[in-house]
C-alpha cells in the first residue's frame, strides 16, 4: 500500500465517521511550554482556549511569571 493509498482510506474512514456522528471534534485548553525566567526550568502551563498570556509560578524556584 502507497502512503497516497494509506491517506485517502484514512480521509475516507475519518468522513464516514463524521457522518455517523460517532466523531465529535471539540476544542479544548491549550497546554504551553514555558521557562523559567529566573531559574530556566521548564514548566507546563495550561491555557484556557483564547488566552495567549497566562500568569504562572515556577515548579522549581516559586518565581511568579507569566507566559509569552
């Protein structure tokens, strides 16, 4: 089977499903990778759909931030 082959069976399942209504798409929080400004950890932070900026506190050191 060729990748083109393997990608329109794909596209052709994922159609057939949403007919079905079995597949909802749902859009949810964004997750972002953020580093400490003062330490340089990394951190996870979690992000409400629409929100670019969110204020966190470094997992390592404490140190109140925000994201850029």
């Amino acid at each position: 089977m060729s990748k083109q082959s393997m990608r329109e069976e794909a596209e052709r399942m994922i159609r057939e499903a949403m007919e079905k209504k079995s597949l909802v798409v749902k859009q949810g929080n964004t997750r972002i990778e953020a580093v400490c400004g003062k330490c340089g950890a990394p951190n996870r932070v979690q992000a409400a759909r629409g929100e670019t900026r969110v204020k966190f506190a470094c997992k390592n050191c404490g140190h109140k931030q925000e994201t850029l």
